[in-house]
C-alpha cells in the first residue's frame, strides 16, 4: 500500500491495507543522516551522504529556490543560517523549513522642490529587495532630509524591504528660512483611557481609532503661528514614531492630520464622546511601517489658511483604519518633539504673513463677461505654485496662453485681448500644482 522511501509516510485506510518495510543492514560504524524538505528548496550535504562513518562533520547549506527564503532548521541542526554543521554519531534527522517571501508595498513621496527614484522601480517589491532611493531637487531648491523609512540626509540610500515602506523626500528652496514651531501648551493626548493626561504629563502621542472603546485615543495639537514672516513655501508637521507593537508583520497604519473646526478646547470638553469638531477631509496623509523614524505631513494648506486669520493652527491626529493596534509618537519633553516646520521666503515679491493673503486656490469669472474685445481674469494662489492660465475655444484648440510659470501666493489680475478672435464661447483654464479650474467667456463683437 505504500511504495518509494518516505519515512515517515502515510495512507487512506478505505480497506484492508498490508504494508512491507524493507531496511539495508548499514557497515559497521555508520550511520545515517536523514534530510527532510519543508517548502521550496533543497539542501546540499557535504560531503555527500545520507551514510557516514561515526564521527563525520557533515556540513548543511540550505538553498532555496527563487521567490522562497531560508526559514528555520530543526531536528539535529538549529537555527535560521542558510549554513549548519552536524556531528554524526548515532542515526540523526533534520528538517530545512522554507517559506515564500512576502511581496510589500512601496511608495516614493517628494514635497515640493524634487522628485524621487527608486531602483528597481515598481509599487511592490518582494522581502528583502535592497531599493536604491535617490533624492532629485529641482533647479534652485535643495535636498532637506528624509522621512519615513529613511533618515538623515544621505542620497542615494537604501531601503530594505523587510515590510510595508513609505519614504518622503523633503525639499527647500535655497536661500529660503526653516521655522520650526513647537506644540503649545494647550495641546492633548485623549481618550476614553486618557482623559486625564495632557500633553506635558506623558512621553507619547498615541494614536489609535480601533478595538475597544477604552483604548481609543487621538492626539490634538496646537501651533502659533504668529512669528510667522515672509511668503509662505511650504509646511510640515513632523513626528517621530516610538515602538513597534503597533506596526505587526509590517502592516502600515494610516494615520492622517486632520484641522478642528475649533482653536481652543477645555478639559471637561476633551472626553472620548465630546472632542473638537473636526473636518470633513484629511488635510494629509502617512503611512507609518517602522519604529524610530520620522514621519512627515503636509500642512501647507491648512498653514496658509491660518496665517490669513488667527494665526493658530489646531490639528488633529487620528488613525483611519480602525485597526486593533496602537501608534505611537514621541511627545514634547523627549529628543524628537513634534515640530511644525514652516518653510518662508522673503524679499520684494514676498507676501507678509500679517497681510491678507488668499485662503484658497480661485479661478474668478472674467470681467467684464460678454467681453469685446478685452476683458480681465482674475486668480488667488494661497502658496507659491507653477501656474498655467490657457484659453482654449469649445473643440479644445489652445487660442491664448495667460501665464506659464511659477507665481508667488497673491491674487492675480490677467488681461485677455480677444481681437483676432471670432464671438463665441472660450474656456480659461487655471492650472496651480495639482488644482484646476475652468471658467466659461463669452466674446460678443
């Protein structure tokens, strides 16, 4: 019922069954060493075996086959080394467990000023890909540092696909000014389990929608903005991510920055059924992986919005995939604070943060509109942006192009001559980074 040398082996008993084992008598003084696989792969024996005089060191090198990784040995041989030695002294057994290797996510983020590459390229790389990931700054901006999966300033460097990885590059304009702004006092961690705790009175941020109602918490904070001067670049909050029972088996947790409807909140308001009102959408997003590393989200727009009021950022800090599981940050009294890093530039065209300045991105209706033959388009950029203002007719064709080029944050007032034109309707269209916005005009002659 049974045939071939699998030791051991097993049958179906559906009927009467008889079962022979043949065994060969062995020289005197050897002995055999028995090698299972468990996966994909094979081990190599040398020297070659199963029979060995007593005594032979008989060295074990585990190959595994592509796509697969080396898991384990066990039996006579230990350990996880693709590399063992056994001593054979008596009729011994071992096991090579292999596994096939995890395929994680990758992604490459740049903030405003470069890009990012990534060798090899491609959104899923297998467990233990060493990527190349370099930093690239555009024409008169410099490399910051990263975030995410990597640290310091070193590009290129390399990321080892041990789980889920995120990395950020960070740029700045040259010659322009880095602010970092410290939480004020009057920002919290909390929770059903936390209500009591403000932000001075524990080393953690944590975060954390999931699970049972006592362990949920989420983290507010607050920035001043009021030393704030010149033409607003770009803003970043930064925080450093503390343990790594929070990210199991490499899965990402999504936390995102969220503004409150509110700048100001009190101790019997912060309980897990009361909090600030927040926003309707994530001003930004992060996808933490790893432990120890700074993590970065883009606050600019919420930054500009503010500078044109009250000066006084809130932010909220919640986790959106309501998993089970914990993250946790470094808070203020530790070596790696949050910060708001807000990047400025100063000059003659440069906007001061005390001025009015444009909350939002705005394409205005043409005035006047019908127009013969000139009329004027309006435009408000909250943040410095590489703008395209085109007029097209209504098949598409391109007739007129307003601007094409990077613009500081301001309004904007555009003359459009449309003498060589006939009457009819054309479409302006505004292009701001990723903002578009198209308005319809009316020529009359």
């Amino acid at each position: 019922a049974l045939s071939g040398a699998t030791n051991p082996d097993s049958l179906v008993m559906d009927d009467d069954k008889e079962v022979m084992a043949s065994f060969t008598q062995l020289p005197e003084g050897q002995c055999e060493l028995r090698v299972t696989v468990n996966g994909a792969g094979t081990v190599q024996m040398d020297p070659p075996g199963p029979y060995y005089p007593t005594g032979t060191v008989v060295v074990l090198t585990a190959q595994p086959t592509a796509g697969n990784t080396f898991s384990e040995w066990s039996g006579a041989a230990s350990g996880n080394e693709l590399r063992d030695t056994v001593t054979v002294n008596t009729h011994m057994s071992v096991t090579a467990t292999f596994r096939q290797l995890m395929a994680y996510g990758v992604r490459a983020r740049a903030a405003t000023g470069g890009t990012v590459t990534l060798d090899p390229p491609g959104s899923t790389q297998l467990e233990g890909t060493k990527i190349a990931v370099e930093a690239v700054p555009a024409e008169g901006w410099e490399f910051v540092g990263w975030a995410g999966a990597l640290q310091g300033t070193t590009t290129p460097d390399t990321v080892l696909m041990s789980g889920a990885r995120e990395v950020k590059a960070r740029f700045r304009k040259t010659g322009s000014q880095l602010v970092p702004l410290a939480p004020v006092e009057d920002s919290y961690v909390r929770g059903s389990l936390y209500n009591t705790r403000n932000f001075d009175s524990d080393s953690l941020l944590r975060v954390r929608e999931g699970g049972a109602d006592l362990y949920r918490c989420r983290a507010y904070l607050q920035f001043d903005l009021s030393s704030i001067t010149g033409t607003l670049l770009q803003a970043s909050l930064l925080l450093h991510s503390r343990v790594t029972n929070a990210f199991p088996n490499g899965t990402p947790v999504n936390v995102f920055a969220c503004r409150t409807a509110g700048d100001s909140w009190t101790e019997t308001a912060l309980t897990w059924k009361n909090v600030p009102a927040e926003g309707t959408t994530a001003d930004s997003t992060m996808y933490l992986a790893c432990e120890n590393s700074i993590y970065s989200w883009d606050l600019t727009v919420c930054v500009s919005e503010e500078l044109a009021g009250d000066k006084r950022l809130t932010v909220l800090l919640k986790d959106q995939t309501m998993q089970d599981k914990t993250a946790y940050f470094d808070a203020r009294e530790t070596a790696f604070a949050p910060v708001l890093e807000v990047e400025t530039e100063t000059g003659p065209d440069a906007v001061a943060a005390g001025e009015a300045r444009p909350a939002v991105f705005r394409l205005e209706q043409n005035y006047p509109n019908p127009f013969n033959p000139k009329t004027v388009v309006s435009s408000q950029l909250p943040v410095v942006s590489n703008v395209k203002l085109v007029v097209y007719d209504v098949l598409g064709r391109e007739v007129a192009v307003l601007v094409d080029g990077k613009r500081e944050a301001g309004t904007y007032h555009d003359a459009f001559d449309g003498s060589g034109l006939a009457s009819g309707v054309y479409v302006c269209r505004l292009t701001a980074g990723t903002y578009v916005e198209s308005r319809s005009m009316c020529l009359v002659k």
